[in-house]
C-alpha cells in the first residue's frame, strides 16, 4: 500500500472539508490560490521591528546583497546548465520539482509529511521575515495567513502596496529580499544543527552498513548491469564501503574504463567504469547514492525505540535544508512578480532612471529568458509525467487495435 498516497488524500479531504464548512473566510483567486486571511503574527513582527532596529537595519543591508549577489549565481546556474542540457541531452537538469515520489539523482525519497511540513515551516519563515521588514518600514500589514496554490501549502503576509511603492527603492529592496535571506538563514541553522547534532548522535549510536543506491546513470556501462535503485553497495574489489566518504575513497584510485568489483546485498556484479562529464580523467561508477543505517548498535540498546524517530528528524532537517536553499535561490531569479523579479524591476528603474517603460522591458525580457529556461530543464520531468500517464493507454489503443 502506498501510505504515501493514503495520506496525502486524507490530508486534503480533511482541509476541503474544513472549506467547505468554512467558505466564508476564504478568498480565492484566480481558482487556484485560496487564501485564509487572520492578523496571526503581526504583532510579534511589529514588536521584533521595534525591538531589534539596529540589528535588523545592518542585516537589512547584507540581505540586498546577499539577493543580487544570489540572483546572478542563480542565473547563472540556471543558464549554464540549461546550455549542458540541450548540448548533452542525457545531462542532468538543474532544476527538479521537489515533490513527494519525483525521482531526483542523488538525493533520498521525499515523503508526503516531510514535504508539507517542511514547505509550511520555509513558507512561513519566508513571509514573516517580509512582515518584519514591511514593520521596520512603518508599512501597515493588512493580514496574513495562510494559502494553497493548488496542492501546495503556503503562507503570505499582505503589506499596503500603497505605502510600499512611496518608500525608496532601497528600503524596498529590504523588504523584498528579507524573505529568501531568510530562507538561507534558516538553512544554514539546519545545516548546522546536522553537523553538530544529528551526525555525531548518529556516528556514535547508529551502525551502518553501505550505501543505498538512489538513481543510476543511463549514459555509462553500470546501466547495461542488473544494479538498480534500492541496492545496497557493500563493497569495492577488496575494500568494504560503510559510509558516502569510503565509497567515494574506494573509488579514487580507479582510472575510466577500469573494471570493478561491485559488491551488494543480493550479488556481486563486475562494472566498467565511465568518465565524469567535468573531470575526464576522473572515473565514475554512475550512481547517486544515499548512506544506510542498519538499526542501533548493540551497546546502546537503550535507543533503540528512538531510533525511528530520530531517522524520521533526520530526513526533515536534510529536506528543511534542501527547499530552504532551493526555494531561497528560486525566489531570487529575476522572473515576474517573486522576489527577484521585483528586485531587478527597481534595479532597473535605477539604471533607467526612473524610465518605466524601459525598465519594464528590461524586466519582461528577464522573465521570458527565466522561464524559457526553466521550462527546458524541467521538460524531461514533464515527459517523463506525460509517459507515466499516457503510457498505459498507448499500450492498451496498441493492444485492442
């Protein structure tokens, strides 16, 4: 049974049902945002704003450039790996929808409730930090609540846009970039709390055994073999592999085209290595893989019924990790209305000069670029959504016809 599945229809029965009951405190737009509007957390922002002035005025100046500095990295990646794509059309894209049984190279499974628990948690962070700046401002916040863009749980704060557009473009830029410096902030706090907490707990009490392999790489030999996703590799020729970093150091001595000795958990499987696409001398056995642990070792039995919840924190800090970045550095693009389209819209005005016809193209290019861009990095995740859904019926027209 896919729990998964099961938990994911209970969650959004249960919230449809709570609309229904509730309709009239619901606004929707568009059909598909539909906002719960309250005046939760306005007071403690007002009260950080007026507490922590200075504070927030020096970190104020670090988030504009911290989010110009990140709009271009992003871009950058963005386009970079966007010209990678379509020159190597097996590359992998830099872009992936980060959503509950999408298959990502590299990375662990994503659950339903690490999912929307982690999106509430970088959603309301995001906004909130927006709320205290819009404070700091002396911008009145009509609301804020909470909102679903289709299925995708979100959280908003709604400032005067009256009282916003009369500020100067540098404080301005202070709200709007409050949100994804947030966003790298919290991720960096989750970072550390890994490193400094959960790996030490986890080296001390936990046994490993391997590592798990997530995806293989269609383009290299290791894909002509019966190794698949969910092997457990053991080891290498002579060498036993526990852990990322042994398998990474069993692998180093190895030259392209080398063979190996693959050991699993189910066979022993002989593989030709390939090359890395950015070091050619570099050898690669072609899979993504993820660390396991076995259960508890035996001198601390004593945490053995934690253990499942640890592991369940485990996988919500490294997802916490992984959005907060990647919705920090999304935000950050200069595309349309998020963050970092209206962040080069004011640069724009700037470098215009005030000249808002211009600056509007310069703005309306940026966001045509941005997003034809993210469409050729996510279209092998669409097709591969298209061959999931109509793959079965092109096989039954096939069979009855």
């Amino acid at each position: 049974m896919n729990y998964d599945l099961v938990l994911a229809l209970a969650f959004y029965l249960v919230l449809y049902l709570l609309f229904r009951k509730y309709r009239s405190r619901f606004e929707v737009q568009n059909k598909f945002f539909v906002m719960y509007k309250t005046q939760l957390g306005i007071r403690l922002m007002e009260r950080i704003a007026r507490s922590f002035p200075r504070v927030l005025h020096v970190l104020g100046f670090v988030s504009v450039v911290t989010g110009f500095l990140g709009m271009g990295f992003i871009f950058f990646i963005l386009f970079q790996g966007t010209f990678n794509l379509v020159r190597t059309p097996t590359a992998q894209p830099v872009l992936a929808p980060i959503l509950p049984g999408v298959s990502i190279p590299g990375v662990p499974a994503l659950s339903f409730w690490h999912w929307i628990i982690g999106i509430l948690i970088i959603a309301v962070v995001h906004e909130f930090m927006h709320g205290v700046y819009a404070k700091l401002q002396k911008i009145k916040i009509k609301s804020s609540g909470f909102a679903f863009l289709g299925p995708i749980l979100a959280a908003f704060v709604e400032p005067d846009e009256d009282e916003l557009k009369k500020l100067k473009k540098y404080k301005q830029l202070t709200i709007i970039s409050a949100g994804p410096f947030a966003n790298f902030v919290l991720a960096l706090l989750v970072f550390v709390v890994i490193v400094f907490v959960f790996n030490p707990v986890g080296n001390v009490l936990i046994a490993a055994e391997g590592v798990q392999i997530v995806s293989i790489d269609e383009t290299l030999p290791i894909n002509e073999t019966m190794l698949r996703p969910g092997v457990r590799i053991l080891g290498i020729d002579e060498r036993q592999v526990n852990n990322p970093r042994e398998f990474s150091e069993a692998l180093g001595k190895y030259k392209p085209g080398d063979i190996v000795l693959v050991k699993t958990n189910v066979s022993e499987v002989g593989v030709v290595l390939g090359a890395s696409q950015d070091d050619p001398k570099r050898a690669m056995l072609g899979v993504s893989i993820s660390p396991v642990g076995v259960g508890v070792k035996k001198e601390h039995a004593w945490f053995k019924p934690v253990y499942p919840a640890f592991s369940w924190l485990l996988k919500l800090a490294f997802w916490l990790f992984t959005i907060s970045l990647g919705v920090g550095l999304f935000n950050l693009l200069p595309l349309g209305p998020i963050d970092g389209g209206r962040m080069f819209m004011i640069a724009a005005l700037w470098l215009t000069k005030n000249n808002e016809r211009k600056a509007r193209r310069l703005w309306m290019g940026a966001t045509l670029l941005c997003l034809m861009l993210i469409f050729i990095n996510l279209l092998p995740y669409l097709v591969k959504l298209l061959q999931f859904i109509f793959g079965p019926l092109v096989v039954l027209v096939a069979v009855l016809f």
